[in-house]
C-alpha cells in the first residue's frame, strides 16, 4: 500500500502547532502561574493561542492508529505474495509490541529529562508518547480482530468514557494512582524528592487510537470519494460538537456560561477538556483534523510538501523539538540576566525562576525559529532513514 501524503502533511501541521505550545508553557512570562483557559484570569490572544494547539494530541494519536493500520495492511500484501519485505501476523504483532515499549520507555527517559533537565528524575510527566506507546503494545494484539469490531471499541470508548467522571475520587493511593492511569488525570507528590503527573490517561487515548485505525480503510478508496468522506465526517463531527454543547447536558465536565462579554462568552463555549479528553474536546479536534486531511489530500503544493517533511519523521522531530524548546528556555534565563545557580530544580520544575520570561509575540517569533530551525534536521533524517532500510534502529525513531 502507497504511503498516504496527506497523513504525513496533517501531522506535520500539528506539530509545527504542538511545538508553539511547549513553548508558551517555558518560555511565556505568565505560564508558570496563569491557566491559559481559565476564564477569569486570562485573555483572549494566549486562551486562543492555547486552544489551537488542542488540535495536536488527538491528530497524532488518531494518526498513529491510522498509520498502524495502513503499515499492517503493507504487510499483510507483501507476505501474501512472498516478498521478503512482509511479515507475518506474528511478526507484525511482535514489531508493534516492541515499538510501544520503546516509546514507553522514550517517555520516561529521553522525554522526561528534556522536560526537567534533572538528572535525579525528581519529576515524571506522563504524556502523548506514553500513551502512544501504550495504545502501540495493546493494539499488537488486537490486530487480530476484525477493523470494525476496533472501530466500534473506540467509538464506545469515546462516546461513553465521560462517565467515569461521575465515580468519586479514590482514597486509597494505589487505586487512585490505577485510576489515573486509566481514566483521569491526576498528580501524585509520591514524596519530598518525586513527583508523578499522570497527564495522559491510557483508555480515552486509546479510543481515539483505535478510531484511527478503525478508519484506515478509508485511505484505501479513491482520493475523490476520500476527500467526500472526509468533509462529511469532519462536518458531522462538529455538527455533534455544536449539538452537545450548546445542549449542557452531556460530553464535557465543564458547562459553558455566559461571561463578561460576548467574546469571552464564545471562549466558555469553546473551552472544552483535555485532561482527560471529553467528548466534545474529542468530537472538535477531530473534526478539524478531518477537514484538514480532506483539504490537503492529494495537494502537491510548497506548504503540503514542507509539512510532509516534518510528518514523515514525527518521533524524530518531537525528540529533538523538546531539547532545542529547553534550550530556548535556558538560553533566555541567562540572556535575562540570570545565572545557573537561580534555576530551581525538583519536583515539578521545569527549572525557570519565576520571574523570568518572555511576552507572547516573542513566544511566536521563538516558535517560527525553532520551526525552521528543525526543517533541515527533519530533511536530512528524512533522507537517511529512505536510503538504510537496513539500519533497523530507525524503524523505532
């Protein structure tokens, strides 16, 4: 099966988009204190700026279930025919284990120390890689199953995982900490010297993990009647967003309101829940997403090629995006007139004083650098792993 373009051009949009994220929240003056969606200590420029980013973890997550599928399909038609570039069910499903335990342990190694630069590992955030690593080993075995059994998994999961929410929290610690990992996000101060955010939930990742393979046939069909199905999905599912929320009733924690002004009231409606993703948040993101893939499929222009470049080599890109962002961030606490000595380390820490940092416009000029910046390297990357496909190490990265 071709490789899909248009896969690897969204992918690489969201994480251009992901890369602003990371760096408001080390760079930007205010992130260290201010919740960029709440409400009533926020504006409207960092709300907006934060809620454009939300586009990129569902993507990539739905992304990775959609490329699972279309890399399991590849194989499955070249063992059929004898090629010796197939693999067998077995293989595929031992190859899938393997790649979500190097993912898993990318997280809290290689991941966790970009985040915190401490080489105690005071601190452990559990984010999209783990959850990504995790869906990877799960999926080893039910790749088994039928595509539409996995597509209608992850479509209960994700219609119906919001009410967990009604389940009082737990008091006991390690059923709690099972929970989290599970269902809902949460933060455990294990002790003085650890500190463990649990910020992605394994089950509503995996759901929409499991919506992108499930709807991995669909890349399979013509790029017409692709792009038809596409709209119709990425309509239909902010058609159901809109429904849902303006209703109140169901697919988000956190009802809308009526604010200070009508801007501020658009911001409540559209200030829906990540951690874990709601419904809403979920139905959204994905609807975009669809559009987006529906807008780039089969366009051959200078920006869908250069977001390819990024898409191609996303565990590259986000390794290396996340040492350049602390990079910046250490680069700017020095230029302000700060010495090694005033960055505070521990639990929880990303190591900024707390008077450091930088307004919003220069977020975005920081951003665009660091954008341009990791072309080349993705390029390059890009071209080594096309030429040494005998290099088996670049399978995983």
């Amino acid at each position: 099966m071709k490789r899909i373009s248009t896969i690897d051009t969204v992918r690489g949009l969201v994480m251009v988009i992901m890369a602003l994220d990371h760096v408001r929240d080390l760079l930007h003056m205010p992130a260290l204190t201010q919740n960029p969606t709440d409400l009533s200590t926020t504006t409207a420029p960092i709300f907006l700026t934060r809620l454009v980013t939300h586009l990129c973890a569902p993507t990539f997550v739905f992304l990775a279930g959609t490329s699972v599928y279309l890399s399991v399909q590849k194989d499955a038609a070249l063992y059929a025919t004898g090629d010796n570039d197939g693999r067998s069910l077995a293989e595929r499903s031992r190859f899938l284990l393997k790649r979500g335990l190097v993912l898993v342990l990318l997280e809290v190694t290689l991941i966790n120390f970009a985040f915190w630069t401490d080489i105690q590992f005071r601190s452990m955030m559990l984010q999209v890689i783990f959850v990504i690593g995790v869906g990877l080993v799960l999926l080893s075995w039910l790749i088994r199953f039928q595509v539409r059994s996995i597509l209608i998994a992850g479509l209960l999961i994700v219609f119906l995982h919001d009410l967990l929410l009604l389940v009082p929290p737990f008091t006991n610690q390690s059923a709690r900490l099972g929970w989290a990992l599970l269902f809902r996000t949460d933060f455990f101060a294990v002790s003085p010297n650890f500190s463990l955010l649990v910020a992605y939930s394994i089950v509503p990742w995996f759901g929409i993990m499991l919506l992108g393979y499930g709807c991995g046939p669909l890349f399979a069909k013509p790029i017409a009647e692709r792009k038809t199905q596409l709209i119709r999905l990425g309509v239909g599912s902010l058609a159901l967003f809109l429904v849902f929320r303006f209703l109140n009733l169901y697919g988000d924690p956190v009802p809308w309101s009526a604010q200070k002004n009508g801007l501020f009231t658009v911001l409540s409606f559209l200030n829906i829940n990540k951690y874990p993703p709601s419904l809403l948040y979920t139905a959204f993101t994905l609807g975009i997403m669809f559009l987006l893939l529906a807008l780039f499929d089969g366009s051959r222009s200078g920006l869908a090629r250069r977001l390819e470049v990024y898409g191609k080599v996303p565990l590259f890109y986000y390794l290396i995006h996340w040492y350049l962002v602390k990079g910046a961030m250490i680069g700017m606490v020095l230029l302000q007139g700060y010495s090694f000595s005033d960055m505070p380390l521990g639990p929880m820490s990303f190591g900024r004083p707390a008077a450091a940092g930088v307004t919003l416009p220069v977020v975005y000029a920081v951003w665009l650098a660091l954008v341009i910046i990791l072309y080349p390297l993705c390029a390059w990357y890009g071209r080594y792993k096309a030429e040494h496909p005998e290099v088996a190490w670049t399978r995983y990265v």
